[in-house]
C-alpha cells in the first residue's frame, strides 16, 4: 500500500512538473479554474488539441499514420497561422489548456511552425511538439523555446540504435535524437518520450532498455498502442493481445514515468477521443483521435464546438471506452476500423461510417 501511494505521489508530481511553469502565470490561473469546473460539475470538457500543421516528413517510418492521409488535401489550401489562431480560441472556450504541433516532421518548416505558435497564443496554453527529433539543433530549441513551447515529445522506437534507425528508415536517426533530448533538458524544456509498443516489441530488450533511457534522463515515456491505421492498415499482426495489454498495464503500474494516454484524462481512466481530445489536419479536417481517421466536420467552416457535438453523437465515443478504441477494441476495430481500411479515400466522413451497436456496458 505503501508503494502504491508512492507512486501515485509521483505521478501527481510529474504532471505537475510538467504543466506548471513559472513563465507563464496565465496557463497556471487557467488550469487551475478549468480543473474546478470539471471536478465540481463533473463533465467532461476538452483538455487537449492536437494539431498538424503539414504531412511532409524528412523519413519514412514503417507505421507512418500519415501515410494514407497524404492525399487528403482535395484541392484545398493548408491553413493559415490565422486559421490555427481561431481555432485554438474556440478550443479555449470548450475547455482546452493545451495543444500540441506535430506534422508529418513539424520541424520541417521552422518559420511555418513557429508562425502558428505565435499565432495560438501560447503563453496561455500547454504547448508541445511532436517531432522525431533528428532536427533538434542548439538554433531550432532556442527558437522553440522562444516561441513557447514547454514539451518536446520525441518519439524513439527502440533503446537499441539499429532497430531505431531501422524502423525510421534511416541510419543515425536515433544517435541525432538522443543528442536532441539530452540538448532540450539542457536548455530547461521537459521531454516525453514517445513509442509505439505493438504485439512484435511489447517484451523486446529494445522496449526495456527505452525504459532504463527514460529512467536516467527523468523523462516521461507515453506507450502508444499499435494501430491498423496509415502504413499500418492491413498489418493485424501488430495489436496487442489481451495478454500483452495486462503486461503494458503491469509497466505503467510499476513506474510513475511510464505512462499510456489513458490515464492522462480529467475525469476517468479511458479512451478520451472527442470528450477529452480533438485532433486537426493541415487542412481543416477534425477527427476525434489522430488515428481515427474520420472526419466529423471541417474548420474553419464550421465550429469546433459543432463538430465536437457531432463526434461525441457516436456510440463508441460518448463515453469513456475502458480501452483505446482503435488499438484495443476487437469490436471496433474488425467493424469501423475495416470500414476506413477499405474506403477508396481518407478521411472518411462521418456520413459513411456504419458505428453499429456497441455493448452498453462497455462505455460510461
């Protein structure tokens, strides 16, 4: 009991660490107010937005979920920082603190990205970039950290370089990563580590030894389930059995620095998509999680708010499901993740998916 109190002390510590910074006193008032909305009228309210700015990419990883969105642009213009301001003050409205950036490469684009940053307001909100790390030079950390960002998630695929670089497509990927994470905590920005544990890697040496990497350098490490999704979509073999779900679940619990995204919810351990969680393309099209290729709606030509309403009107999202949905989920997985494998297009709409009946006993 003891230990368990401990840990969870932790956790609360961390999260802390992670979200509370003194250079910005406005984000602190405001999750602070959002947090007493949500616990004294016990509803959920949008916490977090996830944003891509571009696909474009500098490597080619083997489960890329971009890879089949890449086309999606249909004769439409990406959207303009202004766009992205707009946006995010709608986001602010429904609840949300924090927003991330990721591309394809975020970091690609450095003018673009921090065009946008400058545009979110991000001395009142959580921001983060999701990067693969090769492009985190001295220049581009201090522009970063200029700009507002307070996190770096970089994803590493394994503790071991070959199987890193393997997977990203590229030799010394993961050696320009590692000196990244060490230069960004040396500069006084927080750093998640981001992997993807599939059936193949849940009990590898490679997964392990990311944990002892984690563990030295203090740094979060969130477990991203394997996807059917992107250059994963017709790859069954990569999800995670129910065995290998119990063990993700021993990991978190043993270490307050390893984490997947189902505790990072106000309210309830669970799938957070479209209750807690959007996510937005380049182009405008709004999901409920970035590997739920569905769109329920297109800003800036309607309002988030709009289109958060029509997501959480599906069976499998109005609830918190136990489990993340399109990784863990066999029901919803052989129905509406088939439905998106086999559509001649990505996204699909919200018009032509077939949400069938769901167990009522399953959500809450």
């Amino acid at each position: 009991m003891k230990a368990l109190v401990q840990r969870q002390a932790a956790r609360y510590w961390l999260a802390f660490r992670y979200a509370v910074h003194r250079r910005k006193p406005r984000l602190t008032a405001r999750i602070a107010s959002t947090s007493l909305r949500v616990f004294v009228l016990r509803r959920p309210l949008l916490r977090y937005v996830d944003f891509s700015i571009d696909f474009a990419c500098n490597l080619k990883c083997a489960h890329c979920f971009n890879e089949s969105l890449r086309g999606s642009a249909n004769g439409r213009e990406l959207l303009t920082p202004g766009d992205y301001g707009r946006i995010a003050t709608q986001c602010r409205a429904l609840g949300a603190v924090a927003f991330s950036f990721q591309g394809g490469e975020a970091t690609l684009d450095m003018d673009r990205l921090e065009s946008i940053l400058r545009a979110v307001d991000p001395w009142s909100a959580l921001i983060s970039v999701t990067t693969n790390g090769t492009l985190l030079t001295h220049d581009n950390l201090v522009r970063l950290r200029r700009a507002g960002v307070d996190i770096l998630t970089v994803s590493l695929d394994s503790g071991h370089a070959e199987e890193h670089d393997r997977f990203r497509g590229k030799d010394g990927t993961f050696e320009l990563a590692l000196a990244g994470i060490d230069r960004a905590l040396s500069m006084g920005l927080h750093v998640t580590i981001g992997t993807t544990v599939s059936h193949q890697n849940v009990r590898s040496a490679g997964l392990h030894k990311l944990f002892d990497l984690a563990r030295q350098r203090r740094c979060l490490l969130v477990l991203a389930l394997a996807v059917p999704a992107g250059r994963w979509k017709a790859n069954d073999d990569i999800l995670l059995t129910a065995e290998d779900l119990r063990l993700v679940d021993s990991y978190c619990a043993r270490d307050p620095l390893i984490k997947t995204d189902l505790e990072g919810n106000y309210l309830r351990r669970g799938c957070g998509a479209a209750k807690e969680i959007l996510y937005v393309t380049p182009y405008g099209d709004v999901f409920a999680c970035p590997f739920l290729h569905v769109s329920f709606g297109q800003v800036p030509q309607e309002s988030v708010e709009e289109i958060r309403r029509r997501a959480l009107g599906s069976p499998y999202l109005a609830g918190y499901w136990p489990r993340c949905l399109v990784a863990a989920e066999p029901a919803f997985i052989q129905h509406v993740m088939r439905q998106i494998r086999e559509a001649g297009h990505q996204p699909l709409s919200h018009r032509d998916v077939r949400w069938g009946e769901p167990g009522k006993d399953r959500a809450g």
